[in-house]
C-alpha cells in the first residue's frame, strides 16, 4: 500500500460521513423552510393588515354592523373619530372579520424617542385587548411591521405585530 | 501511483468543497430578506411629506424646523414639508434641506437602516453602508 492511498473501508467510513452530513442537512433544509413558509404566511397578513389600517377605510358607521372596510388615516393623518369607533369593535367577531385575518394582533404608535404612545388604547394598544404589554404576547413567531403617520403633530410609527 | 486510485487528498478536497456548498446553500436560506419594509418606508414618508404643512407640526418636537421659522429661513408655514424641501434645493441651500430632512426623520428609523433623499443630486443620506436598497421617486412640485 502506498502512504495515503484510500481502500475500500475508508470509503464506506467517508461515505456514512457524508450520508449523515446529508440528511441532516436536509432535515434542517426542511424545518427552516416550513418556518419560512409560516412567517411567510403571517407576513404577507401583517403587510395586508397595515395597508388596510394605514388607508381611509369605508363606511365606518357602518364597522359595527360588520360592513366597510376598516381603515384609520386620512392624508397620513391620524383619524380620531375611526380610531374610537375601531376600538368600540369586538375584536373576534368584528375587527379581525373586517381586516380578513384569522391571525392574533396589535398595533401601537410610537413616537421618534422610541416611546409608546399610552395614552391612546390599551395602554398604547389596539386590536387583541388582551395584550397591554408587549410581554404578555406568547407566540413561537412575533412579527412586527412599522408604518408612519402623522399624529397630534408629529411624524410618528404606527407598528403592527402579528403573531401565531 | 496507479492509474484510477483515490487517495485521501482527493477525500479531503471532495468534503470541503461539499461543506462549502452545503454551508453557502443554509446562509442563503438565512439571509433572503425581504424588502417590503424598507418599500413602505419610503411610500410613506413621501405621503407623510407631502400631505402635512410645516404650520401643523409641533415645534417642540422639532427644534431645527422652529429656529428655521425663527430665523425666517422658513418664511411660509402654509408649505407642505416636501414643498419646503424644494424650495431649499431651487435656492441651492442643501445644508438647511439637509438639516430640515433630518429633524423631521431622526429616530424614526432603527439602525438596519438608512434614508436618503434625491432632487437633482443626493440632498441627505444617513446610510454609508448599502446592502439592500429601495428607491422611490415620484413626481414633486415647489
């Protein structure tokens, strides 16, 4: 044998190697797409929701019956009268029928210091009134997409989270 | 040597280059970002800019906008922001386009991103570094 020549059991010892390199591999291919395709899933919601929020929406009298179509800014202002009517909505049977979402969420504004505005909503929040915090979201995938408004003279984030 | 033999060098350079592969195929799994963010940004900051008047902004938030008015760089507060942009750039006045740009936007954005702001040539940019840019134009008057 020649120094560093390669037989038949070294081959069957590599071989294994990179079997199990392989199909590990492709078991971690497989999960990270999955969860792509779950945050896909939920981001293409969140986008959908934003847009909806960040438009003039319709006939907002008519929200509580379950009509229109909800949505809150008027030429990138902050429509007072359609938040509260928003808020006044049941989230479950109304808001989330509305917005065309079987998904959990919530928006908040926030000012250019990075704080919440909490004087609005659910100490800052709108949408699941179970959440005042953002601790209290428990979910494996907590996505958040951020629009800009203009509120009570300031150029402000409206941000949305989603989560499932 | 024989003819057809497969020695451990050739082993050893057939596992690297499969883990290169491997390992660049999961990074571009990782890495694919979308760019929906930064494109929503941009579409509405140019509504934001184009829909307010400088008279409804609050002047204790923005300092820099408050001494223009003070010091009459800014003489008429019926303009919208965009409007007021412009008419810094016609005077070729792109340090107080700049510094008003700013004001209005600092904080806004968290540190993985950047803006810039273009008329004729780039009047403001926070971002030295681009990986991943967005632009949006859209037809302005002043």
């Amino acid at each position: 044998m020649k120094r560093g020549q390669f037989w038949y059991s070294d081959f069957v010892i590599g071989f294994s190697i990179l079997a199990i390199i392989g199909l590990l591999f492709v078991s971690a291919m497989v999960d990270i797409s999955l969860r792509n395709q779950d945050t896909r899933d939920i981001f293409g919601e969140i986008i959908s929701i934003s847009n909806n929020l960040r438009s003039s929406g319709y006939l907002p009298y008519e929200w509580q019956d379950g009509n229109g179509r909800i949505g809150l800014i008027d030429s990138s202002r902050v429509n007072f009268t359609k938040l509260t009517l928003f808020q006044d909505l049941d989230y479950t049977k109304k808001s989330k029928v509305l917005l065309g979402t079987t998904k959990d969420f919530v928006f908040y504004f926030e000012n250019k210091q990075g704080m919440r505005l909490v004087e609005y909503g659910n100490n800052g929040f709108f949408g699941d009134p179970a959440i005042n915090d953002m601790n209290s979201i428990k979910a494996d995938t907590i996505l958040k997409f951020t629009r800009f408004v203009f509120l009570n003279g300031q150029i402000v984030k409206m941000v949305v989270v989603m989560w499932e | 040597m024989k003819k057809g033999f497969f020695f451990s060098l050739d082993g050893f350079m057939a596992i690297t280059l499969f883990i290169l592969i491997l390992v660049s195929m999961y990074l571009f799994f990782i890495n694919s970002r979308s760019l929906d963010q930064q494109y929503y940004f941009s579409e509405d900051l140019f509504d934001v800019f184009s829909d307010v008047k400088i008279s409804e902004l609050d002047y204790s938030t923005y300092g820099t906008v408050f001494d223009f008015i003070v010091d009459r760089k800014i003489n008429d507060t019926d303009l919208t922001i965009s409007e007021q942009i412009i008419d810094f750039a016609l005077a070729e006045n792109n340090e107080d386009a700049a510094a008003f740009i700013q004001d209005l936007t600092n904080g806004l954005f968290d540190n993985r991103f950047g803006v810039a702001f273009e008329l004729q040539d780039e009047i403001y940019s926070t971002a030295s570094e681009r990986n991943a840019l967005v632009a949006r134009r859209r037809l302005l008057s002043g």
